[in-house]
C-alpha cells in the first residue's frame, strides 16, 4: 500500500510500506478520505516535532476491514470517521470525563501502538504512527479511535469530523460551555474557526462575530452562521465578549482574544502555537474582571460521546462541512496541498482515495 512518509524536516516522500494485521484491540480500515491542514505543515516542516519516519494524517474517514481479537461494536464493512486521540480510559483524567489529556499517551506520543511497536514497515524499517496515519491507504489503528456512522454521509466530508470540526465544535461547547444568547467572537476562519463559528451557531451564541485578513473566509463564516464579520487590518476588532475563542495559535491574536472579552468572559486559545511562543497577560485585569483563559486541545473531546453527536449533526444539516473543502485530491497531490500552507493559502484540501 501507498503512504505518505516523513523521513526527516521537508523529507516528506511517497512510499510502498507493508502493514501488519491488527493485534487484540486493534482495528484494521481502508482509509477513504483524509483532511490536509496546517498541523500536517507545522509537522513537515518541523516547527511540531514528531518521532520519524512516520506516517503523517491525523483528520481520517475510513472502511473497516478487519478486527483484532476482542474488539466488540464495530464490523468489517463499517464507514467510521477516525479521532486521533487514544486513550486508556481507566487514568484519573480519562475517568473523570477527561480523555483529552490520558495519562497514558506516552506510547502513542512516541509513535508506537499501545504494546510500543509499529504496524507499518518498509524493507525492514519500522515506520511510526500518528494515529490515523491518514495519509496512507490502509491503517491500523486502536479500535476505541474510530466511530461508526451512517453509510449515506460523504466520507470525503466525514473526514472533517476527526479534527477541524471536532476541535472548533468541541471548543464551544465542551471547553467554553456556551450557552444561548452568549456573545462570541472567533478569530481566524480557517477550518477550525469555522467549526467554532457553527458549533456557536448550534449553541444559540448571539452575536457571532467572525475575524480574519481574507474576505472570502469572512463571506464563508457568514454562511456558516456568522452575524457579523471583520476584516482585520482594515476594520477595528471590537470587544466585551462572553467569549473569545482563538483559532491562529499567534501571540498577537492570543493578546487580542484576551483584551476582547468582557468582565466573566472567557478566552478560549484553540489554534497550535509554535512551542516557543509566550503571550503577555495582563494580570490586574485578569484578577480584577475574572477573566479565565482556558486551553482547548482537540475540543475537550468525549469520544464516544461527541463523534456520534458530531455525525448526527452533519446528518440533519446542522453542522455543513462541503463548503469547508476547496478541493479534492488524490495522495500523489500531497505535495502541493502542503504548499497551500506555506503561501498563505488556509483553504482545506482533502485527499480521496480510490
């Protein structure tokens, strides 16, 4: 099978790996599709770290094909979309509602599967994972990271759901808990900024203002459920937000999320900043106003909670990801889709395989 393998920085090759089947508790699927987005550029070029080689593609649907011994409520055949975030389920965190930040990710941080190896290889050399692996065309994957859903969704849509949209959704409603008639700005209208748009949209926020430097992104956002937009650089950020959720993973944004919320409001930082990046906090205002800043790593999620509620939203038209999608691509495309980002170009590319 085909893969996307990253050798070293800017060593991003298309490869014939061999995959081994799955172990117990695993899964093996036939990836369908698969969203390229600038956390596969921060990879690539080095400025997020990964051990290497490994398959890049972390925003997957697939097929499953074939079980490993005692994974119950899935079946070959099945159309899941695919989370990229394993978890034990038995920490601390996991069991107080809080898989997002396992105890016992390191495994999985390194690149291996749970029992500290790797399913793919090539002429003898182990490559490593980064759990879907999307950019190959078969994987195996821990069976609690992927989650059926209805066979007549588009699973070149579908992909979304296992990074942009859970992160934005899931930063508005699970980390902020916002709730109907709250205010919300949103900074940053690329992917993820425009799930967080909608995921305030389904959450009864008003008013939704959206901001970015690109108008097209703005005429999006106000499609997707912004009331109102602003083009920075050009029009004045306004602010005395409940709450302000960042979706640039910049200093100078994270600053204006922080100034643009009001008195109990809060800053929600969602977007993957460069891990040498500091932001000033302005402390008096902070403890004064009661102002929180909180993290959202990938929207606070509940797997098996939030995936299904994910689709079930997608379903009935209340979550719309085909506007999100520049282009279809095949995997040999990988390359300029990756170049996109380092243009400037934030509009989402998503692979689909035959």
């Amino acid at each position: 099978m085909r893969a996307a393998v990253l050798w070293d920085v800017d060593d991003l090759r298309l490869e014939e790996l061999e995959l081994d089947p799955p172990k117990p508790g695993e899964v093996q699927i036939r990836m369908a599709a698969s969203g390229v987005c600038r956390s596969d550029h921060h990879s690539v070029s080095g400025i997020h770290r990964h051990t290497m080689p490994i398959v890049l593609g972390h925003e997957g649907s697939a097929v499953v094909e074939t079980l490993g011994e005692g994974v119950t409520g899935l079946e070959p055949g099945d159309h899941v979309v695919c989370s990229w975030l394993p978890y034990c389920g038995a920490c601390r965190r996991c069991t107080s509602g809080r898989p997002s930040v396992c105890e016992r990710l390191e495994m999985f941080d390194r690149g291996f599967l749970s029992d500290g190896t790797t399913r793919f290889s090539t002429g003898g050399t182990r490559i490593h994972h980064n759990v879907p692996s999307s950019f190959a065309e078969r994987s195996v994957v821990p069976a609690n990271t992927v989650f059926p859903v209805d066979p007549a969704l588009p699973l070149e849509h579908v992909a979304l759901l296992g990074c942009a949209v859970m992160t934005g959704v899931g930063a508005v409603l699970n980390t902020a808990k916002v709730r109907p008639g709250d205010s919300v700005l949103v900074i940053g209208c690329g992917g993820v900024g425009l799930s967080a748009v909608q995921g305030a949209r389904i959450a009864g926020a008003s008013p939704i203002v959206a901001v970015d430097v690109v108008g097209s992104k703005l005429r999006l956002a106000e499609d997707l459920g912004a009331t109102d937009t602003v083009l920075s650089g050009r029009d004045r950020v306004p602010e005395g937000f409940d709450h302000a959720f960042e979706c640039l993973g910049r200093t100078e944004t994270i600053e204006q999320a922080m100034r643009s919320v009001a008195p109990g409001g809060t800053a929600v930082l969602v977007g993957m900043a460069p891990p040498e990046a500091r932001a000033p906090l302005d402390a008096l205002r902070t403890t004064t106003k009661e102002l929180t800043v909180a993290g959202s790593w990938y929207g606070s999620v509940v797997p098996p909670r939030d995936f299904p509620l994910l689709a079930h939203l997608m379903k009935f038209g209340e979550l719309r990801l085909e506007p999100m999608i520049a282009r279809t691509i095949g995997l040999d495309q990988i390359h300029e889709a990756l170049a996109r980002f380092e243009a400037g170009e934030e509009t989402r590319s998503v692979i689909v395989y035959d």
